[in-house]
C-alpha cells in the first residue's frame, strides 16, 4: 500500500511467486466465502419472502448465471494478479482521484467481507447452540461462541490461504455432500405427499396474480444477494491457481496474459456458480415447501438453520449433529 500510495507502482500487479494447485482444489478455498451462505440463506429468504422464497431465490440464480458470472469472467483476464474488480479502476482514474475512489470501495469490500464472516460465524453458532447434545453446555452463549469461531477463522486465514485451501477442501466436500443428502431427502418428500405442493400454490395465489408475484420477488431479492460476494473472493486467490506463469500469445491484444490461469479461474468461477446456483434454488423450493411458518420465524427451532432443522427431522439426531458440525 506504501508502495502503491507514494510511489505510484500499479496495486494490480502480480508480486512474488507461490505454490499453485489446480483449479478445483482452490474452488473449495472460494467455497469458504461462497458456499457457507447455503447455511443461512434459505432462512433470510423464508423470512424476507414466505412462500415467495423459490421466485425470489430464481431471481437471484438468473442475476448470478446471467450477470455476476460473465462479468467476473472478464474481471479473471483485465485483473489476473488477484487484486480484483477495484483494482482495475486505476486505469481508467488517474492519479490521486483514482487512489480515493479506490479506497472508498476497498472500505465498502472490507465491510462486506467481515459482514459475510461474521453471518457465517453467527449461523454457525446458532447451529451448534441448538443442537440438541450441545445446547446442554453452550446454553445461549451466540455472542461468545461467533467471537471465539470468528478468532479461530482469522488464525486459519492469517496463517495463510496456501494452508487453508486443505482445510477448505476438509470442510467443503462433506458439508456440501450433506447438503445434498438433505435436500434429496426433501424432494422425495414433496414428491410422496403432493398435497404439501399445491398448499404451496394455492399459497402463492393467495398473494396475487403472476405479474405481482414476480414484482414482489424482485423487491426481496436484494436481501438475498450475500453470497454473491464470492465472485470477489474467486478472482483474489487467482495467483493460487495453476494454468501457467507466461502467456500463450506473444503477438496482439493478449499478449502477456497468463491464459492458462485465466481459463482455469473462469472453470473455478463457472462451477462455483453452478453448484450454488442449484444448491440454492433447491434448498428455497424444499424449505418453502415443508417448513412450518412458525418454525422459521424468529426465534423458531429452524430460524438461521432451516437445512438442519430438516435434517434433523427427516434422519434424526446422529445425522443432524453431523450437519450442525
């Protein structure tokens, strides 16, 4: 930042060399910040929207698939050292009014990303405070536990991301495994009882016709859109992704770019977006369909927790301590 402010030198450049894995290793270190919201958002959108949780949620995968994904696509090539969409500003401001507004919206992505921990730390805590074999030790201690999972998740990211990429990989593949497993569980639910379905319609026309529904998603779903914040992170940890050092092309527009890594960032930005995207119309269809309205509201057994709260009901307390875990 020295460097950058006093001197002049670009803040998007690649410095230093590391140790790169491959694409889909680094998915699951993207997938900290990206995939952990699966924890709480369905919960949000029961509480922001009620039965129009699905419409609202279908809103927000044709924003990430249509818009956030093509966009971070083109951020990978002009912004390939890691720094992201802010740094590429500094070409097109220059000089001190550049610096400022870059500043500015650094500030803005601080507090994003201690938002997003700090959610994530939250769920977590509610997650461990109403299992039923903790609850017993843990009481109603939220604020002290998030602070103690918030500690813990700035030791493993201050001692490097190269390190956590392995513990992301730990954590990430069975959590999402888990996830799948329940809300499987919750699709053959609505298909053997489709009466639970047309309660969920008939709930839908009570509000209005289609062209009111669709305006009413529309309105939700900026309450929705925090997770969208990994697209950021999946461009930040861009040095950590093997694909090639030095360009391909040595004559024309690409010259110098690391094609190799580009290519492989916009599959890690792809298949995040994917997996999600369907984790999460998912997981709205199944918890609008069969959680109780009373058990998603404040202070109900499946407010913040609305996966675990099924995996609870649907497997029983063994499964559903593994997934609060």
């Amino acid at each position: 930042m020295g460097r950058w402010s006093a001197r002049g030198e670009r803040l998007d450049r690649h410095e230093g060399t590391h140790k790169t894995h491959p694409w889909h290793k680094v998915l699951w270190l993207t997938g900290v910040d990206y995939f952990s919201t699966l924890g709480y958002q369905p919960g949000i959108a029961l509480l922001a929207a009620g039965a129009l949780s699905p419409l609202a949620t279908a809103i927000l995968v044709v924003v990430t698939l249509a818009g956030a994904l093509p966009i971070y696509a083109q951020v990978a090539r002009r912004s390939h050292a890691g720094q992201g969409s802010i740094a590429m500003l500094e070409g097109l401001l220059p000089g001190w009014t550049g610096k400022l507004m870059v500043l500015v919206l650094l500030g803005f992505a601080a507090t994003d990303f201690v938002i997003t921990m700090t959610l994530s730390a939250a769920d977590a805590a509610i997650h461990a405070i109403e299992n039923p074999l903790l609850h017993p030790y843990l009481g109603d201690a939220r604020m002290a536990l998030t602070c103690a999972l918030l500690a813990l998740l700035a030791a493993v990211f201050l001692r490097g991301f190269v390190e956590a990429i392995g513990l992301a990989m730990v954590v990430g593949l069975p959590y999402i495994a888990l996830n799948l497993v329940v809300l499987g569980r919750g699709l053959l639910e609505v298909s053997w009882h489709p009466e639970l379905l047309a309660g969920w319609r008939d709930a839908l026309t009570r509000q209005g016709d289609p062209v009111a529904l669709a305006l009413a998603a529309a309105l939700v779903f900026p309450k929705l859109a925090l997770g969208m914040s990994g697209f950021e992170t999946g461009v930040s940890v861009m040095p950590l992704i093997s694909g090639g050092q030095k360009s391909t092309t040595h004559e024309g527009a690409g010259a110098g770019l690391p094609h190799g890594r580009i290519a492989a960032t916009r599959k890690l930005l792809a298949t995040a977006a994917i997996i999600m995207s369907v984790l999460l119309l998912t997981s709205s269809v199944v918890t609008a369909i069969l959680i109780p309205q009373e058990a998603y509201q404040e202070g109900g057994p499946a407010s913040g927790r609305a996966i675990a709260w099924l995996a609870h009901h649907f497997f029983g307390g063994a499964f559903g301590s593994l997934y609060d875990l």
